[in-house]
C-alpha cells in the first residue's frame, strides 16, 4: 500500500492478503512499530512491535499459538509469551506491551492506539 490514510481515527496499514494466517507483520504508524496478527482467516491483534524483555523490535517476527485459552505471540529471542489481546508478558508481566485496536475495513487492516 502506497499511503497510509487515517479515516475517523483509524490508519490504513495494509490488505489482509498481505498477512499469511498465523503469522505477523510489522507496520511503522507515526513512528512507531507495531506488530499486526492474523490468526486464522480473518482474526487480527496488534501490539507495540518491541520487546522489552530482549531489547529488540522483534515481537512481529515471534510464533503466534495459544496457551490453554489465551492467545500468544512468543518472542523470538527469550521465547516470552505476549497475550496477543492484552498486550501481557506471561512470565514477567512488568514487561507487558502495549495493544492495538486493531479491525478490518473491507479489504484493509485499520488500527488505532487505545488508551494506555
């Protein structure tokens, strides 16, 4: 996608087609990384891209799976689990990240920072 576009809030990140199902991509949005997920067909969860456990702009790149009910991302690097709706570290919940509002707009994924 070529622009992002900001309608009532929301910003056009990119095509759901541009997301393989239970994988995860990285958007820059008023410079700051954010980690998009698709799990399944059309399921769709944001977080802030950084993991403060490693230091590093990683978590986009993690396994996305689940824990008994809870949906994760598993870093790359120390393998912490990051609850893909709340933005919680499982094994250090002071490291927790931010999450995304985060929907589909026809064909286009949207987000927005919620309130922190």
């Amino acid at each position: 996608m070529d622009d992002t576009v900001t309608v009532q809030g929301w910003v056009q990140v990119c095509y759901l087609d541009d997301i393989v199902p239970n994988t995860g991509v990285c958007a820059l949005v008023d410079d700051e990384q954010v980690a998009i997920f698709r799990v399944g067909e059309s399921g769709l969860y944001a977080l802030d891209n950084y993991d403060p456990n490693a230091e590093a702009s990683v978590l986009s790149r993690g396994l996305v799976g689940n824990l008994g009910e809870r949906l994760v991302v598993a870093s790359p690097i120390y393998k912490h689990h990051f609850d893909l709706r709340t933005g919680e570290c499982l094994e250090a919940p002071e490291h927790s990240v931010h999450a995304w509002q985060v929907k589909l707009h026809g064909e286009h994924v949207v987000l927005r920072r919620s309130s922190r």
